[in-house]
C-alpha cells in the first residue's frame, strides 16, 4: 500500500476543512430559514385576526345601520 504524500494529505485536509465549512454553512441557512418561515406564518395568523376583527366590525355596522331589532325598527315605539 502506497504511503500519502505531502501534497495529498494537504488536499485530504483542505477537502475536510471546505466539507466542515459547508456543513455549517447549510445548517445556519436551514435555522434562518426555519425562522423566516415561522415569522411568515405568525404574520399571516396576524392579518387573518385583523381581518376577522374588520368583519366583524362591518358586520355590526350593517345591522345597526339597517337598525332592525327583532323584525322591528328601532324608531318605532313598542
């Protein structure tokens, strides 16, 4: 069997040290990544409750502008 030259062991090392450097590299894309997305979904929980809110509102408009109680206006007496 062959012995390793200096030359080979320099690239065995430099390929371990670019493998451990993208290993990294992956893992802290994944971590933002996993973040951003959570950041997105809590945003988008956020404007869905603001929108129910805003139809509810509306909602509540449209009745009391209609202004009718049990079939009945609320102008007219009981």
């Amino acid at each position: 069997m062959p012995e390793f030259t200096t030359n080979q062991w320099a690239i065995l090392a430099l390929v371990l040290v670019l493998g451990w450097l993208l290993g990294l590299l992956s893992a802290s894309r994944g971590d933002r990544l996993r973040r951003d997305n959570e950041r997105d979904r809590e945003a988008r929980r956020a404007e869905e409750a603001r929108l129910r809110a805003a139809d509810s509102r509306v909602a509540d408009a449209e009745f009391h502008r209609r202004g009718t109680v049990g079939g009945r206006r609320n102008d007219e007496p009981f």
